[in-house]
C-alpha cells in the first residue's frame, strides 16, 4: 500500500517512510507513535477493516490481516496522508519522539508522558486532548498504579499517582509524583506503625461520622 504514496498521495508516502521506524511503542522516546495515534483512531471502526474479523470463539487471534487493497487500500492511503498532513500543520515532525507530543503541562513545565488510548491496544492508558498547538495533554487513564510484595517482615507496597498528589497548582504536592511517573519510578508506601510515623508530614487527623 505504501508503495502508491507518491503523487496527490505524497503525504502518506512521508508517512510510510516515517512509520518505518517506528517501534509499535507508546514509550517517550518511540518515534512515529503520534502518527499512528491519529491514523488508527481515524480508522479503527471502519468496517470491513479486517481480512479476518473479529471472532468470539478466537479472541485473542482476532482479528488480523488489514485489507489493503482496492477501495479500502485507498480509504487507508488517505488516511495515512490526512494523519501526515495533520501533524505538519501544526509544526510537528512525523518522527517525533511521542515524549515531545504528549506531555503533562504542570507549573509551567512540560513533563513527557508514556501510555495511550485503549482503542491503540496500549494497556498504559492514557486519553488526553488536544491542544491549540496539537500537543496532547493526558486527561484519564493510568492514574494510581501498586505492586505487592512480601518480605520477612510483612507487605512491602510501591506505587505511584500518575497525576500527583493535590490538584491545587498552588500545593507543593500539585505536580509531587507525576515526574516519578514518567521516569517509570515507584514510591515505596508505609507499612509498618514505624515507618507510617517516619513519613508523616502533619498530626493525624480522625474524621467520625
């Protein structure tokens, strides 16, 4: 199919070209992943997408085999070019780092952030709008996020808010962890009365109702 992006089809062939070197990641540093971010959710219900579609009795094998030719091949190719140009317009390179498109915009400082929509097949997912600069800022998805171990001790927690702690942009807790988050870094919880005293920041409060 990418062979006839040349001609009024230019921008898809720049996007073949781009997408040759992409990874298959939403990782920060994947390049051509907002590419196909906007290509796929473009084309992802379309029917008649699939040579073999979707069948309950084999959900994990389908479905497979994305028809190429004739009249689809070309509701594809046109796609893939409109994907292409989209990202031009806006000033975005087609091979951009996915870091660099999608990013949490907090105390005035872009941090890059991994993951992507559901309907990608990303299992770290984040949805997230787009801005006036056709950035993407992530809005729901992956938020809090904890492993469980055991030791001789006991539970041994770490987790991870991927929004951070507070959504006061005033609070020192407003943009606390979400940089951990993108680091694909964890904060080991409390467990033990001593290790809760340790990390309190502030008296206990009791809430009855």
């Amino acid at each position: 199919m990418c062979a006839k992006g040349t001609g009024e089809n230019a921008a898809a062939g720049r996007a073949c070209a781009a997408l040759a070197g992409w990874d298959r990641r939403f990782e920060v540093e994947s390049r051509g992943t907002a590419l196909f971010h906007w290509f796929w959710l473009a084309v992802e219900r379309d029917t008649g997408l699939w040579q073999v579609p979707f069948n309950p009795a084999d959900p994990v094998g389908t479905p497979y085999g994305i028809v190429t030719e004739g009249a689809r091949g070309e509701r594809l190719l046109k796609a893939l070019g409109e994907a292409a140009m989209r990202l031009e317009a806006k000033g975005i390179a087609l091979d951009a780092p996915w870091g660099e498109v999608q990013r949490a915009m907090m105390n005035g400082a872009a941090i890059p952030v991994h993951g992507g929509q559901h309907e990608l097949g990303v299992l770290n997912m984040q949805r997230s709008a787009e801005g006036p600069d056709g950035r993407l800022q992530p809005v729901h998805g992956t938020s809090y996020i904890q492993i469980v171990g055991f030791d001789e001790k006991g539970p041994v927690a770490d987790a991870i808010l991927s929004y951070s702690q507070s959504t006061n942009p005033a609070s020192p807790h407003f943009a606390d962890q979400t940089p951990r988050y993108a680091a694909k870094e964890w904060h080991r919880l409390p467990f033990h009365p001593e290790e809760v005293r340790a990390a309190a920041i502030a008296p206990p409060k009791r809430i009855a109702q």
